[in-house]
C-alpha cells in the first residue's frame, strides 16, 4: 500500500504540514509508522480526506449535464480575435483554458471577473504515475 510522509501529504492536499499535523492531532487523518520511525498516512486513508475535503462553488446552472467534471471558478483571462477566442478560468487551484468562438464569448458575456462554470466531458483522458 500506498504511504505518504506527512510533507508529502500536505503537497497533495494544498496546505501546510501543520496543517496536516493538526489533523492527525485531532484524530481526523490516522497515522502509523514506516520502516524508518516516521509517521507516514495510508494513500487511501489521504485518498478519502481528499474526497471529504474537496467543496466546490454550487453550480449555478439548474440545466442536467450527462459531463461530470465542472469546474466552477473566475475568468482570469479573455483573448479574442475575430473568429476565436481563448478563455482561462480559475477554478480553485485548477486554472481551465477554453478554446471557443468570439462570437460564443460576446453571447456568453465573458470577461475578467466573470462567474463561468467549465464543463469537461473527455472520452480520452491521461493518466500519469510517477516511476
């Protein structure tokens, strides 16, 4: 099984080892030791925090979507010409880069500071692991 220092963990999970310190203070995220003596968190133990931990924005939209990957955050960036147009939202800590037409972003209203839900609906997604 999978182990992560509590360094590690906290990387994961975008906050301090502190942070993760207290949780394992507060007897939120348990810990056992490795080979070495260091308190290491099982990665379905960090796996599940992460899943508890992840809050989205609502969605505002009240439409029903078959996607299941939206991403609700802030338009950061607009660049448009005269056909196309590149839209980048900040949704948490995942910036989103849309390609889509000018004509789609004047109908959308779509400027800096912008509310804008980013929805992903991909047959083909990669997977990487470290070696």
């Amino acid at each position: 099984m999978t182990q992560y220092r509590i360094s590690e963990a906290a990387s994961l999970l975008g906050v301090s080892d502190d942070t993760v310190r207290r949780w394992i203070e507060a007897e939120n995220v348990p810990v056992a030791l490795d080979g070495s003596g260091r308190q290491v968190v099982a990665g379905d133990v960090l796996a599940a925090h992460a899943v508890a931990l992840a809050s989205a924005p609502d969605d505002p939209s009240t439409v029903g979507r078959s996607a299941r990957n939206r991403f609700v955050g802030i338009v950061t960036n607009v660049i448009t010409d005269t056909v196309m147009a590149q839209v980048e939202i900040q949704a948490g800590p995942h910036r989103v880069v849309s390609l889509l037409s000018s004509e789609a972003v004047r109908e959308l209203d779509l400027q800096i500071g912008s509310l804008a839900v980013a929805v992903v609906k991909a047959t083909n997604v990669i997977v990487e692991t470290p070696r």
